[in-house]
C-alpha cells in the first residue's frame, strides 16, 4: 500500500491508546509502519526495472521484521536521552519504556507487510527463508475510501483529545471498520475469481484485480502461458512464451531476470518498430508503460515477426 495508508494506520493505532504506553511511542508506530519501505533506497544504485527483483523482499521478511524495530527503538531512546542531556527534552512527554518502545514499533513494522500483501503488486513474506512471492488481491495499492475513512477518524480522535473528550473510541472504531472493509472486498474478490468458469486463453491463472475508487468491482484477468484476457477484452496483444527463448536472456540480462522473477503473468508484445517487450497482466495500463516492461533481444522469439512494419 502507500505510505499515506501505511502513515495513518499507525496513527491510528497509537490514537486507540498504545500511545499512552511509551514516550515517544506515537513517531515509533508511524515509522515502524513506513520502515520496511526503506528498500526503496535500492533506487539509488539499481537501474531500469531492477527494482522490481529487490522490493518487498529482504526487509519485508522475518529477520526484518524483527530487527528494524529493535533498530528503531534503539534510535528514539537514544534521541531521548540526547534532548534529556541537552535539556531540550519536552516536559510533556511520557517516560521512555525501552520495551514497550520496541513492541510498539514492532507492532508497526507488523502492519506493514499485512497491508501490503492486500494487493496483486505482491510481496515475499518469507525473505530470505524463500523467495515466493503472496498475494492477496484485495485492494488497490491507493485506496481513497481508506484514506478518507483513516484521516478523518485520525483528525477527530486528535481534536476530541485536545478537547479533553473521549478520543481512543472514534481509532478503535476506525480500526474496526476497516478490518470489515477489507474483509468484504477479500470477499469480493474470491466471488469473482469462483464465477470465472472459463475464459478464451484458460484458466491456468486467475487475477481479480481491484479497481481505483470502485472498490466493488475487480478487473479479471485471466489465461496462462503467456496469453491474457481482461475482463470481457480477448484482445490483449501477446506472443505465448513458450514460443521464445527466454533463458537467454534471463541468464546474461539482470533487467529480464528481474522483470520474470517478479512478473506473475507475464507476455511478450511485438511492437510497430520491430523490437519485443515483456509486461505484466496486472500493469498493462499505457500510463505504466516502462515503469513495468522490459525489452528482449530481438532473436528471443523465433519466427515471430520482428522487423518494423511498412508504413
């Protein structure tokens, strides 16, 4: 999910009373939220769709899981005690508990990779134990009905708490409630994947693919072996796979390597200007065009017309 979701979780989280728990508790469970996310550093030194091979993995995994709070929590302790020196620490806050510290940064990391998992981006929830990636196809990676629902219950259990009201009931009812909403579109999703009885291009795979803001209807993607339909569209252009070589290039190209292991159903697309490129089912929207593809040698697919078109 965004980090936004991820941010206002947290919050939400602390507003329904850990907060009260820990000094300091309040910035642990919002970072402890966002911090599996610091594997979007790989930016920096990967190049292309190399990413897409590294993120929601190593720090997304047990291990990290683990040991990105204690980090935390060593972190905001040691800010505390620096201001104590310094006598700049606020008079305000609550005394700094090392442990409940850690759990309730734990408790943030935690939330991470369950929002995560939500949708069909996927995620490797046993890195480095085993690289197979989980997916839940519940929502989509930018929810706007849980924003507004998480901010404005965040906004009102921070106002009711400046006005001295009850402010830990509206979080643990916003809470609640979002557990339900995303119990109904897991539910939503199943449904539609159990009623897609068959399909041009097979059923090897099934993908109920939430939608942005119509969060009760799903795109269906469906086929297998390189060939995918969406939803009622039988014209997604493709080459099946098992018509070109692909260990080739998988072998001596870190992009392609990448790009296959983190594709759940890829396909080849011949474009006018003779050269081939793999995508992804899930992301063939044209706005995501060379954030999500890859372009293969042009002798990956034998017999394939690949010269460009006369025009």
């Amino acid at each position: 999910m965004d980090n936004l979701t991820h941010s206002l979780v947290g919050a939400l989280i602390g507003q329904a009373g850990l907060k009260k728990k820990t000094g300091l508790a309040m910035p642990a469970l919002i970072i402890g939220a966002n911090l599996p996310d610091v594997d979007a550093a790989c930016f920096f030194w990967l190049e292309g769709v190399e990413h897409l091979g590294f993120r929601r993995g190593i720090t997304h995994g047990p291990p990290a899981l683990v040991l990105l709070p204690l980090l935390l929590a060593g972190l905001l302790y040691g800010y505390d005690r620096w201001q104590a020196k310094r006598g700049t620490r606020p008079q305000g806050r609550l005394p700094v508990d090392f442990k409940w510290l850690y759990l309730v940064s734990l408790i943030g990391c935690l939330t991470h990779p369950a929002l995560d998992w939500m949708n069909v981006y996927g995620i490797r929830l046993l890195e480095p134990f085993s690289s197979r990636w989980f997916y839940g196809d519940t929502l989509f990676i930018i929810d706007l009905w849980l924003w507004a629902l998480l901010g404005f219950a965040t906004w009102f259990s921070l106002r009711r708490e400046k006005r001295g009201g009850a402010w830990q009931g509206p979080a643990r009812a916003a809470l609640a409630a979002m557990l339900a909403y995303i119990g109904v579109n897991h539910a939503i999703t199943r449904q539609a994947e159990a009623e897609l009885r068959e399909s041009p291009t097979g059923t090897d795979i099934v993908i109920a693919s939430p939608v942005p803001f119509w969060f009760w209807q799903r795109e269906m993607i469906s086929g297998g072996n390189g060939l995918y339909t969406l939803g009622e569209d039988t014209s997604l252009p493709g080459v099946p796979l098992n018509r070109c070589d692909l260990m080739t290039p998988y072998t001596f190209n870190s992009q392609v390597r990448s790009f296959l292991f983190w594709s759940r159903t890829p396909y080849i697309v011949p474009r006018e200007d003779g050269t081939l490129w793999l995508q992804d089912a899930r992301f063939s929207d044209p706005r995501a065009s060379g954030r999500f593809e890859v372009q293969l040698p042009s002798d990956a697919c034998p017999g394939i017309r690949t010269e460009p078109r006369a025009q």
